[in-house]
C-alpha cells in the first residue's frame, strides 16, 4: 500500500490532532549546497552541460558568501601521454578562454602541473598585483579576464593533477583564507566530476577509436565470428 | 523544580481557561507574558536571535513567534506562516500530511515513527543577493491524536510494509 492509497482509505479529517506543534528554524545553507552539489555531480555531463555549470557556481558563491564571484573549471587531461583540449569540457576554464594555440596550452597546463606538485593545497592570491604576476606565470590570464582576487585549487586524482578549480573576484583583497575552509568540502565532488568527465572522454576515444580502426584489422577467426 | 515554576503553576491554576482543551485562541492573548514564561522551559532565554515558534499540529497558524521568526516567515500583521516561494508551502503540506500518518500510524498500529519531522525550505537574502537554506523541524511530541468520532479501520500493519517507516 502506498501513502496515496493510504489517504484514501483512511481519510486524515477522521482523525483530530490536539495540542502544539513546536518548530526550530536552523540555518543548514553549508550541508544543503553540498547536497545539491553531489546530486549535480552525479550526472556524468556535469561539466559541459551549460546549465548545471551556471547551478554549480551559484552554489559557490553562496558556499563562500559573495554574489559577483567568477568559478571556473580547467582540466588537464591527458591521453595516451597527450594533453586532449575539448570545447566541451574547455567552456567553463577561466584559464583557456583566450588560449588559442595548442602550443600555449600545453606550456601552462604543464606550468600548473608544475605549481600544484608538491602541494595539494588551494593557493590564494588575495590582491593580484604586478609582483605575484609576475612571480607566478599562469596569473596574467586570470588577471587579463578581470580577476583581482583568486583561489586556485588543485584537483588531483592519484597524485595527479587533472585540473583547477578557479574562483575570482573582481574585487583586491575580496577572497581571504576564512573562504577556502568555507569551499572545502566542495572540492572533492569537482575531481569527482573531472574524473567522471575524464571516464567518459576516454569511452568516447575508445568508441571512435573502433568504429573507425577496426574494420580495416584483420578478421577475428574465433567463435566469437560464429 | 518547586522553586523555579512555583509562581508559574500557581498563576495557572487561577486560570482554569487554559487547564482545559483551548478551542479559543483568543484566550492566550491576557496571560501573554504567562504563557512566555512556560515557553521558556521549551526555548532557552539565550537563543532569543534563533528562530523557533509554536503552532497548531498541522497548520501554518502560530500561536507563538521568537522575533527573528516572526520577522522571517509570518505574513505582516498576522499569525500565519508563510513562505518566500509557493513552492514551499506546497511541500510542506505534502511533509504535514506524511507527519500526521505517521503520528497515526505510531499510536494506533505501533509503527515505528520518529517523534520530528524536517522539511528544508530556501530564503533569498536580499542583502547579499543570495539563496539560504533553512530547516525546519517540527516536533510532534506535543501532539496527540485521536479519532474525530468512530475509530475508522486502519489496514492490517502487513499492507503498510511498503510505507517508508520514515513518512
């Protein structure tokens, strides 16, 4: 029996409820984002799906408390020992907006690599001024899109890294380490979803990779043919 | 105990309104400060920014509201709880209805139903611009429930199997 039918059998005015309902109103913003996170990164399309990306960085922004706040999600996969760059996946990187060639790419994804080797820590850069721009490489790009304030966290899978997430400010000195506690537990559903994203690129690969070499192999001669 | 609610008990005995059923809600409007006093055993003094509030089992009419809930989520000027969004309202009813089978369910049938119920509704926060989440729990071991004349025939505990023990 079902609650429904359980309604209509047993119709609730038969019943008189007396007394006082007592009601505590709690603030769970913090474990209710993360919620919503992990139901959005369980879909496997989460990062090159326009929509739910725009979902995931309201979220972050309510997460760290700022409205105005730009997130971005670059990846760094590699097949095969070869950085693969899709649009797909490539939409939502503050990073690459205005990398073009392949060249440049690969040089700053290995720089980040690079950065983020020995160190699993998010890295923030609280006031983006010419000196740390010009200590840190990859900063410039962040800096050409409008950032003026920035945290950058590692995403890694096995010790490797296979993207960053990018949360910037327009605002010097908006973002201060109280944010990246406040973001913590969220950066585990983005390797998450980079490494769901990464499953799925690599079927891709693999599907086209068959469709495309296999008729020219020579013919299977086992039962499989019979 | 004697000390601490000695006054309280004896103001209410020269009550004997509000020893009985209130039907009547106008009858809590004169011993207001009375009927604080008893709410402070249920909320704390200290939590008087916390948002918290009694109301009729199962309907959006409060009888009482802590200021930041009156603030927050009582329509202006009146008793009733309202939300930010329709969408809310629509959900819990939906929540109230699984609540009170469930209290149903506990008393008459030994179901075994938690004595709370939650339901979590999101605020916009107009001056940061963005959404907050909120929980409300509900507690019902203040509730008791009867039935409104014959007891009506509940189906026997083996059909409800497949009701969910948390409604």
């Amino acid at each position: 029996m079902t609650i429904d039918e359980l309604v209509q059998q047993v119709p609730i005015e038969k019943f008189v409820f007396e007394g006082i309902t007592v009601i505590r109103i709690n603030d769970v913003t913090q474990q209710e984002v993360i919620n919503l996170m992990k139901e959005k990164f369980l879909d496997e399309n989460s990062f090159s799906d326009a929509s739910v990306y725009a979902e995931l960085e309201t979220h972050i922004q309510t997460l760290i408390g700022l409205k105005g706040l730009s997130v971005g999600v670059t990846p760094f996969f590699k097949i095969n020992n070869h950085y693969i760059y899709s649009d797909l996946h490539n939409a939502n990187s503050i990073l690459f907006r205005h990398l073009q060639s392949i060249a440049e790419k690969d040089e700053i994804s290995d720089y980040c690599k690079l950065l983020f080797r020995d160190s699993n820590r998010p890295l923030l850069f609280d006031t983006l001024q010419e000196q740390v721009l010009n200590d840190v490489q990859c900063l410039q790009y962040y800096f050409r899109e409008g950032a003026r304030s920035l945290i950058l966290c590692p995403l890694k899978q096995r010790n490797n890294l296979i993207g960053l997430l990018e949360i910037s400010s327009p605002e010097a000195g908006q973002l201060l380490p109280l944010h990246i506690s406040r973001i913590e537990a969220a950066i585990p559903l983005f390797t998450l979803g980079l490494e769901k994203s990464l499953e799925h690129l690599n079927y891709e690969v693999d599907k086209v990779i068959k469709k495309n070499l296999l008729p020219c192999s020579p013919p299977w001669n086992g039962s499989l043919q019979r | 105990m004697q000390k601490l609610y000695g006054q309280v008990i004896k103001e209410l005995e020269t009550r004997p309104e509000l020893l009985t059923t209130i039907t009547d809600l106008s009858v809590l409007t004169p011993p207001a400060e009375l009927i604080q006093e008893l709410l402070s055993a249920v909320f704390l003094p200290i939590t008087a920014n916390y948002m918290y509030g009694v109301s009729l089992p199962f309907t959006f009419h409060s009888v009482y509201a802590s200021p930041r809930f009156k603030e927050e989520l009582l329509k202006p000027g009146t008793s009733e709880i309202q939300f930010p969004d329709a969408n809310s309202r629509q959900k819990l009813e939906t929540e109230m209805k699984h609540f009170a089978y469930g209290l149903i369910l506990k008393k008459y049938l030994g179901y075994n139903n938690p004595d709370s119920s939650r339901f979590i509704y999101s605020y916009p926060d107009n001056q940061s611009g963005l959404t907050h989440y909120m929980e409300m729990r509900m507690d019902g071991r203040f509730i008791d429930v009867h039935p409104a004349g014959e007891m009506p025939p509940l189906p026997p505990p083996v059909l409800l199997i497949s009701i969910p023990t948390v409604l």
